[in-house]
C-alpha cells in the first residue's frame, strides 16, 4: 500500500519535472538546512568562522541561482515573470554592492 501511494505521489508531483530541476532544487533545501544548521552559536563556533562564512556565502548564493533559474525559464510564459527575475536581479545587486562595501573603513566606502 505505502509503495503504490509514493508511485503515485511521485508521477502526480514530479511528471513533466526534469531531473536536473528536482537535483537543483534538492541542493538549494541542504544549503538552506545546512545554513540553518550552522546560524546557532555552538554549530557556528564548531565550524569555525571562515568554513561558517564559506557555507552561508555560498549557500545564498545558490539559493538565489536556484530562484533566478526557476523564474528566468518561465519569462515567456508572461511579463509577471519578468518582474519577478527583475527583482531576483535587483537582490543579487543590492548583494555585491553591500558585499563590497564590508571591510573597509567608512572614509574609503564613501569614496
């Protein structure tokens, strides 16, 4: 009974679903758990400073690939998706512009 209720859960929810989607999707959930792991003082202390930025660095950034790819495909499909990948755009700026703007003295930023 549970073998043929996965069977049919998974043609219902993953027909017409390439794999490679379910594979980039599945990545972004552990980069999220993953990154929800690590955001608590002791994990965080475990895993040291450097290999705790790594994660988080590149989990957001392949938490936002996977948002870009998933509505940057549908574009055709009408102009609502252009704004949603415009917004998707507008976040990965506003990103690198505050990613640039770390570690310098405020007189240098300002410049």
């Amino acid at each position: 009974m549970h073998v043929a209720i996965a069977r049919s859960y998974r043609l219902v929810c993953f027909a017409g679903t390439a794999l490679a989607a379910i594979a980039l999707a599945g990545t972004a959930y552990l980069f999220i758990a993953a990154m929800t792991a690590t955001s608590f003082e002791t994990t965080a202390a475990w895993l040291g400073a450097r290999n705790w930025r790594l994660v988080h660095l590149l989990g957001g950034w392949y938490i936002w690939l996977s948002f870009a790819v998933a509505v940057g495909k549908r574009i055709p499909l009408g102009p609502v998706y252009w704004a949603m990948f415009a917004l998707i755009i507008l976040a990965a700026a506003l990103r690198v512009i505050a990613m640039q703007g770390r570690g310098r003295p405020a007189a240098q930023v300002a410049a």
